[in-house]
C-alpha cells in the first residue's frame, strides 16, 4: 500500500472511533509547581467532536481513493 492510503486508512479507523465513542475528551497538564508540601497543577481540558470524525472518514476516503489511481 502506498504511503498516502495508509494516512487515508488511518484517518478513517480514527475517524470511525470518534464517532463511536461521540467524541474524545481529553486532558492536558500544563504547569506543575510544588513548594514545600504543596503542589499547585493546572490542567487545560479539551474536547474533540464527532463533526471531526466525520472530517477525518472523509479526508481519509479521499486519500485512499487518491492512492489507488495510477500516476
């Protein structure tokens, strides 16, 4: 398989998850202080829909389409 099909198939399995599972929530540290006995974290929380996995199906069967046709 050519190098874009396997980007393509790879956006459509992801694309398939976010959808499944109605989006993804995710969490990302951002900064850790800790002083003495006390720690300080903040966290920065996202969210990615499922309008994303439907992008990314699509992206992803144009991609595997673009690959199969011969240059």
């Amino acid at each position: 398989m050519r190098p874009l099909g396997l980007v393509g198939a790879i956006l459509i399995i992801a694309g398939a998850i976010v959808l499944a599972l109605r989006g993804v929530s995710y969490t990302k540290n951002r900064h850790t202080v800790q002083v003495g006995p006390l720690g300080v974290s903040t966290e920065e929380k996202g969210f990615i829909p499922p309008v994303v996995g439907v992008v990314a199906i699509v992206v992803g069967g144009v991609l595997v389409y673009g690959a199969r046709r011969k240059t």
